[in-house]
C-alpha cells in the first residue's frame, strides 16, 4: 500500500512574548483544514516563537504561507529585539520529510513555495539547506548574514540578494524582513544549561565542539593574531561535533549562560554523544552543565538512543518498556533542569498520533486486567479465543523477558548483563508483536461480519459481498496463524532463561513455556474455524498444513523445556 506522504513544517517566527500576536500567527496556520499543530514553543529571552505543525504536502504549503502572511501582518521587525539571530518576521521556514517524501521532493516545494510567499506578498526569500540555489547558501548562517539589519545593503548587492527579491528595500521589507525557506531532514534544537553567567565562556565551549569551530590564532591562544592562509583567508579550527550549529548565550528568564546548539544531522552526532561532549567541553573549562532544555520536538528515536545509551554505561538491561527508557534519557540528560519534560508532549510520533484512533485501535490492550476479563465472559462473541491466545502469548513472552532482566541485575552476574539485556529486547518485541494481535483478532472478527452485513440486492452487489466475505475470511485465517508464528518465538527465551537464567525464576521460565504452549494451540483452533470458510480450498488447506506443524513443533518445545524446568527445581 502506498504510503500517504506527510510532511513536517517549523517556522520561527519572530515573537515570543505577546501571546495575542502568537495565537493569531498558530491560528492561521490551524485553519487549513488538514494541518495537525503539534507544538507551540515561546521563548521570552529570544524573542522567538517555534511552530511545529503537520500534514500532506499542499496543506502544508497553504498553512506554511498563511503564518508567513499573518506573521507580516501582526510583526514589525523594526521594533523586535531577542537573543537569537533573525532576518524577518518568519525567520526560518524549513520543511522536513516524515513519510512518503522525499528531502529532495520537499526542496522543490519549498523553493515553490518562497516564489508565491514572494509573488503575493513581495516578502523577500532565500532558499536554504537542500532547497539552496547557491552551494554556499545550503548554510542558513550564509543567508541570514547580518541578520535583519544588514537587508538594506543586501538588497542592493545583486551577488547577496535574497533568491527572490525586490530590486530595492521598500516599506514591506523593512516590516515583515526576508524569511529563509529550506528543506531539510530532522533537526534537533537543544540549549545546553550551564553553572555560569559568563556568556563569553558559554561561547567558548560553543567553539569547542561546533563542526565549524573558531578561527586559528598564534600560539593557540583565544586572543592571540588569527592566522591566514596562502591565499590570506581565515584559518578556520573545526569543533569536536559534526552536524552541529552551536554559539554561547545568556538567558535573563534563567539566570543563566547556555550553550544553544542545531544538531542537523543526528546520525553522525546523536543528542547524547552531543550532550557528553559539551559535557567534556564544559568541564575541560571548569565549569558544568546541569541539564539540557529540547527547543521543539524530536523524533522518538533520539531519545530512545540516548535512552539505551546511558542503560549500557550503567550496566543494566536494555529490556525494558519504552517508557522506562525514556525516562532513563530524560533523567541522565536533565531535560527537565528548567521544567517538566512530558515526552508526549515533545516526541513528534506520540503527538501526530490520533488519540481516537488510538483508542478504536487499542481497545483491549488499554483496559484494565478486570475489565479485559469483564469484556471476554460478556455476551459479546469479541473478544474470543484468537484474542485470548494472542495475550497468553504475550505473557508468556513478558515471563521470559522478566527472567531475563532479574538475571541482568543478578548480584555477582554483572559480567553477563549485556547477555541477558540482548535476551529481554528480543523478548520485549516479541511482547509487543503479541499485544497488537490481541486486538488485530478481534478486529479480523468485526471485519467479518461487517462483510455479511453488506447489501446484496443486485448481481454486481452479490459479487462484491462475497468478494469482501473472502476476503475477511482469509484475514481472520492469517491473524491467528501470525498469533502462532510469534508465540512460537517465546520457546527459544523461555528455554534460553531456564538454561542459562536466574535460578530462583527458573518456575517463571516454565510458566512462560506454558503459555507460549496454549497461546500456539488456542490461536491453531482459530486458524482451521476461519481457514473452514474460504472458498479456496487449496490455500485454506495449506494455511491448516502451516498451522499444524507450528503446533506440533510447540508441543515438543514446551515439554523439553519443562524437562529442564522440574529437573533444575529438583536440584
């Protein structure tokens, strides 16, 4: 099925202190139909306010050019003033691939869309990062040179102009500046807290570890000559961090200097590598940094990977729930120093989720254990047994999985933690892969009788219902089966952690087997009821073959591994 592509949009505009001007910019990007406002992040001492929003490709460019007109209107960059560098109303424009598009693809809407914002608004655009025209205004630094102040001059200057521009500064320029238009993959906003007020050490460390760094001096000293090539250019000593955009300020509503940083490429330099090198770099100059403040959003993934990083440094268990790991990354990077830090509120995937859609989709799975058992013994035919067995399996998958993580934490085993942390991520994810089929087996059902509830008054709509009858069947057939396959999966933990696992929950092991065991068979039964209904008999008769074999191989799985159960609770 081809994905729906969706694009993610995160202008800054120039205000951060009069709520009435910010709600009036987000309420005109809100007003496509379409558009998904994820984040609204004010700054009082930058002056500066980060929207995030989401949506199909032309939603976002109608939304993306309504804030930029609604930002012209409401923001006078003569009277603005803030910390952070800017060149107009709507600073930067970037869009960013999410799914179903390409960075390439997002580029050349978003030139076009620097041509309308110009064409309709006579607002001036440069186009930055994979949207550039010019190789060295890929660097939004390049084109935000001199920031709004120097616009008059750039204007006149056909080699500095904005790509689409007026041939002089007139009154809409002086208003609203020129907005940077960009394409660029997922950038990660942070400012790092440090136990200083000295903005001149703040930047000092900026230089440390920035890719650009700072520029050479005699004897490697700070204040020292800067040292000239051959051809009398700028010596240039890059920073420690690739990817990375970094400059040292003082913030009045902290009371404190930050070391304000754009991680633009998170592959090479991760949030945490990140935060402990500006750590190092902190420290190396006597000072400390207390915590990290995330300007924005960040994709689950960054601190996922922080999260695992700090579990490994400390020995324990990556094999845990995704919650727990979190809380790991915002606890070992203090990103909550300055406030509280809800990852739903900050982590792009939670919050483009539909929680209604969420809910219809984990129905079960999100009910409390009484009212899950409630809901089985109802008069209701949903939830059933392929349901049932898909959380048995996942029982028996969270056993093994919690031996795992009791045997990496075992007093004098802290040689075998990673053996044991790669056994629980396996079990975690074939626990997870459990838990979604807990509901997917009762929506197959639904899908079922929503087919024999189809109209069938005409030959075309006789044909479409046993089309859609059908195809619900195979459906409902290849749920359980699936049920089957990842249950199965729970014999090599199970049998992993009764061998080699924490002796005192060796009887967990076995219970795991066991209902690995039921999980197998219960969700067989459901493969050979729904696999009775299909009208092609050959694939139903070989979907059954499949089934059965599975069964039989769990038969024999659990009784070896009960073998090794009872034989070492007998020791």
């Amino acid at each position: 099925m081809q994905m729906k592509p969706i694009v993610e949009c995160v202008p800054n505009f120039s205000e951060g202190r009069d709520k009435n001007v910010i709600d009036q910019i987000v309420n005109a990007i809100a007003s496509v139909e379409g558009i998904k406002v994820l984040n609204v992040d004010p700054g009082e001492a930058t002056n500066r306010t980060v929207v995030t929003f989401v949506g199909g490709p032309d939603e976002v460019l109608e939304a993306a050019f309504q804030g930029v007109k609604c930002a012209g209107e409401v923001i006078d960059m003569r009277r603005h003033h803030g910390a952070h560098p800017r060149s107009g109303a709507c600073d930067v424009l970037p869009l960013v691939p999410v799914s179903g598009i390409t960075l390439e693809e997002c580029a050349t809407l978003a030139r076009g869309l620097a041509r309308r914002i110009f064409e309709e608004l006579g607002i001036p655009c440069y186009c930055y990062e994979a949207a550039a025209f010019k190789p060295e205004r890929k660097n939004l630094a390049v084109c935000r040179a001199g920031e709004y102040e120097a616009l008059p001059e750039k204007i006149s200057d056909p080699a500095r102009r904005p790509d689409f521009s007026p041939e002089e500064y007139n009154e809409t320029v002086a208003r609203s500046g020129a907005v940077n238009v960009g394409a660029r993959n997922f950038l990660v906003a942070v400012n790092y807290n440090l136990n200083t007020t000295s903005t001149r050490r703040a930047m000092a460390i900026a230089f440390d570890v920035r890719e650009k760094g700072r520029k050479k001096r005699e004897g490697g000293s700070l204040t020292g000559k800067v040292l000239k090539d051959a051809e009398g250019k700028d010596i240039w000593e890059p920073g420690t961090l690739k990817g990375c955009k970094a400059i040292g300020w003082y913030i009045d509503e902290y009371g404190i200097a930050q070391v304000s940083m754009n991680i633009t490429d998170i592959i090479a330099t991760p949030l945490h590598v990140a935060y402990e090198e500006v750590s190092r770099a902190a420290a190396a100059r006597g000072l400390r940094v207390t915590g990290a403040e995330i300007v924005g959003l960040v994709p689950k993934s960054v601190l996922m990977d922080a999260g695992r990083f700090y579990l490994e440094k400390q020995g324990r268990s990556l094999g845990i729930s995704d919650d727990e790991i979190m809380k790991i990354a915002v606890k070992s990077m203090s990103l909550d120093d300055l406030r509280p830090f809800d990852p739903h509120e900050k982590v792009i995937e939670y919050l483009m989720e539909d929680p209604a859609e969420a809910a219809r989709r984990e129905r079960l799975v999100r009910m409390s254990l009484k009212g899950f058992a409630d809901e089985t013994a109802s008069e209701s035919p949903a939830p059933g047994g392929g349901s049932i067995s898909a959380y048995m399996g996942a029982m028996g998958a969270a056993l093994g999985t919690m031996v795992a993580n009791l045997s990496a934490h075992k007093r004098g085993w802290d040689d075998r933690w990673k053996e044991f942390s790669d056994w629980a991520e396996e079990g975690q994810a074939v626990m997870k892969e459990l838990v979604s089929l807990v509901d997917e087996d009762t929506a197959a059902f639904d899908r079922i009788m929503a087919s024999f509830g189809l109209p069938k008054g005409t030959e075309e709509e006789k044909a479409a219902r046993a089309k859609a009858i059908e195809e619900a069947t195979l459906y409902a057939t290849q749920v359980p089966l699936r049920t089957m396959k990842a249950s199965f999966k729970v014999f090599r933990i199970a049998r992993a952690m009764a061998l080699e696992g924490n002796p005192n929950s060796v009887s967990d092991a076995g219970v795991g087997a066991l209902a690995a065991r039921s999980a197998v068979l219960g969700a067989r039964l459901n493969v050979r009821i729904n696999a009775r209904g299909l009208s092609d008999k050959a694939l139903a008769a070989g979907l059954m073959a499949e089934a059965d074999e599975i069964a039989r191989k769990a038969i024999a799985e659990e009784t070896d591994i009960l073998e090794t159960v009872n034989r070492k609770i007998d020791e």
